[in-house]
C-alpha cells in the first residue's frame, strides 16, 4: 500500500497560528475565540486572521478593552464546558487582569477539587525590538511561570507554534501561550528566516513540556527561548568559526521546565550559558540555573553564564533598547569567557 504523502507548507508563524485555530474550530464547536481586534481585522499580530469571515461573530468575538472582563468572561465559559482561546494584545497589560488569572485561572480546578475543568487558552504577545517602550516590549515569561496552576509555552519556530498551540487547546487545564512578535512574520516587522519554516497542513500536537534540541554541539550549552533561541543559534555559527562547538537548547516550554534535556546536555558539554529576553533577577536565566547547579553540579567544568536585560525599564529609544537586550555578540563574548575558564 501507497504511504499517504505529508502536505507540507512554509508558514509564518501568524499563519501557523491562525491554520491551527481553524483546524481546531473546524472539529470542535465548544472552541471559540475573543479578544481586542481579533475579528474582521484578525488580530495586531495576524494570530487570527481570516476566522472572523470563516466562523463569525458568535465564534469570534471582538471584545471592548476590557481585560479583565473579557479574560474573566472566558474562565466562565470554560469552567461550563465550553474551550475558549483568548487574547491578551500585549503581556504588559496582564497587570489589568492579573486577579483573574494568577486567582482564578490558575486555582479554580484546584481550590474545587479538581471537579471543575478550566481548559482555557491565553494568547498574549510578548518581546521587544521596534521601540514600543517600557509599558508594549516585556516578555514576562517569569512572572507567569513563578504562578502555580498553569502551563506557559514560548514557541519559537512555525512547526512548533502550530503544534503547541493545538496541544494548548486540546488541553483541559489552563495554558498561558506567549507568540514573539518577531517570529510572527509580519510585513511590517523585521523579516527573519526564523519566523518562516515548514509546517505539515494536518493537525498535530507538540508536548508541553519538552525542550528541544536545535543545535547539537560538544563545548557548551546555549539555553535560550523564542528570540534568544534564534541569537543563540547566530551565535553558534560564529562560534563554530572559532573552534568552539555549541549546542543550542530552545525552551520552549517555561512552565514546567524541561530539567532532563538541559541536564543531558551539560552533562555532554560541561559549560552552560542561559539567554533570555526577560528581566535578570528572579528569572528563567535564575531558575535554570539553580536547576543545574542543584542537580548537575558535577557536571560543570565552570560557573554557570547568564544573559538577560538588566533590571531596568526597557527603554523607547532604539538604541538603547538594543542595548538592553542579549543579541548573538554579547552571546559569543559570554561564551568565550566561559569556556575560557
């Protein structure tokens, strides 16, 4: 018998979105979608363009801005049955519905004793770049990964978005899902190899819980998540021209951390660096590390190297923004400093 062929295509990451919503709605009539703009105009970030026209208003409801209510609307509906995806516009605004999420979405199922199901989905955009200042750059990956009660992913690549976010929807406990606007593919955003890839047109799920391996390597263990991941891997190309081999480790996923992948890896590499876009202190860069250095100490021929922006605001002005921010040049200089030692 013939082996059925794979369609594949090369998506965006906003089209890998916005195929795996679609693909969900066709198959499940309790999915819906709401959100700021997320109807006629498909969302800021093209998370959800073209749904309004396929499924309509009942399916895909623009909401007034009003996070709180719109977010609290959506728990309702899932704790009586139905699967709603909702959008957060930018993760800085979480602060205006912070009570719903951090105490209900992520406490009703435990606080009724697991007799009420939350399978919620929350879009939220994350990361910065183009200038948009301190209250529209954040990433906050840690401040909703220090929150019990809910899984958090940070895809990076199309193949992964699209996986992800279709595990996300089929799953019964509340998801945090945070899409880097960069890696969205936008035209009107900086065009990066990395926010195109080959995504299979049928539906399939990626683990929310597993890190992957991007890059094998030999010398030292690159951890990074979403852009970080993409600075790292520029990073080990320029690395490999100095005879130093990296292995490249995206996260993926923030809540729960994947500690088998990273430990195998230092355990190979003995050196470990960890990049991220969120802020240093109390952070994912802090939390690998302490992973690590409590459960892989030995592995380690060198001090654990952490990237990260420095506790401050993130500036609007761009050049002080990219100056904030890790890039594959402050990743090459803090490698060659650690494998040095």
């Amino acid at each position: 018998m013939e082996k059925t062929l794979e369609k594949i295509k090369k998506l965006t990451g906003s089209k890998a979105m916005a195929q795996a919503l679609k693909q969900e709605m066709d198959i499940d009539d309790s999915i819906f979608i709401m959100g700021e703009d997320i109807g006629k105009y498909g969302g800021i970030f093209g998370s959800t363009s073209g749904l309004y026209d396929l499924f309509g208003k009942e399916r895909v409801m623009d909401t007034p801005i009003s996070e709180t209510g719109f977010i609290g609307a959506a728990i309702g509906a899932a704790a009586e049955g139905l699967r709603p995806v909702v959008e957060l516009m930018f993760v800085d605004f979480h602060g205006v519905a912070m009570d719903q999420i951090y105490n209900h979405m992520a406490k009703i199922h435990y606080m009724s004793g697991g007799n009420v199901k939350l399978p919620i989905v929350l879009l939220t955009a994350v990361g910065g770049g183009y200038s948009d200042a301190a209250q529209h750059s954040q990433t906050l990956y840690a401040s909703f990964g220090h929150l019990p009660g809910l899984k958090v992913v940070a895809p990076t690549f199309p193949y992964d978005i699209k996986g992800m976010l279709i595990a996300a929807i089929r799953d019964n406990n509340p998801v945090v899902f945070m899409f880097h606007k960069t890696l969205q593919g936008l035209g009107w955003m900086d065009q990066l190899d990395a926010s195109f890839g080959e995504v299979p047109e049928q539906a399939y799920e990626v683990p929310l819980n597993k890190s992957k391996i991007v890059k094998s390597g030999e010398d030292v263990t690159i951890v990074g998540v979403q852009m970080m991941t993409v600075e790292a891997l520029k990073a080990a190309d320029i690395l490999a021209k100095k005879g130093i081999n990296a292995e490249v480790v995206d996260l993926r996923s923030i809540k729960p951390i994947d500690k088998e992948t990273i430990l195998n890896s230092v355990a190979k590499t003995h050196h470990l660096l960890v990049v991220d876009e969120d802020y240093l202190s109390y952070g994912i860069t802090a939390e690998i590390s302490a992973i690590v250095a409590s459960e892989g100490f030995n592995y380690l021929n060198a001090p654990i190297g952490r990237l990260a922006i420095p506790d401050v605001p993130i500036p609007y002005s761009r050049v002080l923004e990219k100056n904030v921010i890790p890039n594959s040049e402050k990743i090459v200089n803090a490698v060659e400093k650690l494998v040095s030692v």
